[in-house]
C-alpha cells in the first residue's frame, strides 16, 4: 500500500478499525460456536475422553466447527467482492477521484488483511475457549458454560428483566426483543 510513515493516521485508523471490527464478528462467532457444540456434544466428548483420547483429540471437532463457521462470512464476503459487490473503500476512492486499478488494488489487499487477521483471532480464540470448556484432566466444564435468555428493551426502563439458566426463553411482551446468549465464566486456562 506504500505510504509513508507507515503509522500515518489518515490511513493507519480506518485500516485497523477495518481489521478489528471484521475479527471482532468472526471470534464472537467462533466462541458462541464453541460454547454451543460443547454444550450440544456434551455426551459424545465425555464418551471420547472416557474411551481415552486426549484433551486435543476431544477438542478438534468442536474447534473445526467453530472456525467453519466463523471464517464462513468472511469466506463469503472475498467470494463475492468486486463481482456482486463494490465494497465502501473501493467506492468511496473512486468517487473520491482515485484510479480505478489503484482503488481494485487497495481493496484486495485490505480484504486479504481482512481474512487473514479473522483466521488468526478466530484460531486463538477458538482454541482458548474449547480448552477452558476441556481442562487438562480432561474433563469437560460444563458448568462453565450457561444459557440465558435476555430481553432487550426499547424504552429504556428494566423492571421486567428475567432470565432462565435452563436456557428457555421468556416471553415478555410484545415491545421487547428476546436473544438466547451463551455466557462464559473465564477461568485459568492452562494450554499444555
């Protein structure tokens, strides 16, 4: 991308505010996908680690799940940039007056900076997570793990919050949106 000095803050914000907010959606994703396999497989990994396979061997299908489904926006968005969509920065340069070639050309290196800062948070985060939900017994936590039901409300007044640990939802009214959320306790995760 050649610009000098390479911290220049005209270009250095909005490329990290790019990076951070496309990471931030893929490891929110890749966690709830962890904590939601874990919780869903809770039987057949108890069955693997009591058949005798390691913490890893355990955590390698929830973990492979996870980051499928995590990198599968991004995947998706590098799939159809340029053919069905002309993202905001190759547009916004162009009607700013750049080149077009130079504007294609900005856009898919940020994309491809895009991709691989997900697959990089999305890993990490992935295999923190699925390790904390194993410990190094290894034995599953469960407990570490609990469905709630939150309501979210439009005015502004809480009165009526209610949640379930069993992770049904609650119907509370016409004016209110309901979201089902896995909550973690973090713990100390030990990662040999």
């Amino acid at each position: 991308m050649n610009f000098r000095p390479l911290l220049a803050a005209p270009k250095f914000i909005p490329i990290i505010g790019m990076l951070y907010g496309n990471t931030m959606v893929g490891v929110a994703l890749g966690i709830d996908t962890v904590l939601a396999t874990a919780d869903l497989r809770r039987d057949s990994v108890e069955a693997m680690m009591c058949y005798g396979a390691s913490r890893w061997e355990a955590v390698l299908p929830i973990a492979v799940d996870a980051a499928r489904t995590a990198m599968l926006p991004t995947i998706t968005s590098l799939s159809i940039t340029g053919l069905i969509a002309i993202p905001g920065m190759m547009s916004g340069q162009i009607l700013g007056g750049a080149d077009v070639l130079d504007a294609a050309r900005y856009q898919q290196v940020i994309m491809f900076m895009i991709a691989a800062c997900v697959a990089l948070g999305v890993v990490f985060s992935v295999i923190y997570v699925a390790f904390a939900v194993i410990d190094s017994s290894p034995r599953l936590h469960t407990e570490n793990i609990r469905v709630e039901a939150r309501t979210g409300f439009s005015s502004g007044d809480k009165k009526n919050s209610r949640s379930s640990s069993q992770g049904s939802l609650i119907r509370s009214g016409s004016s209110k949106s309901m979201s089902r959320i896995k909550v973690w306790k973090p713990v100390n995760v030990q990662l040999a």
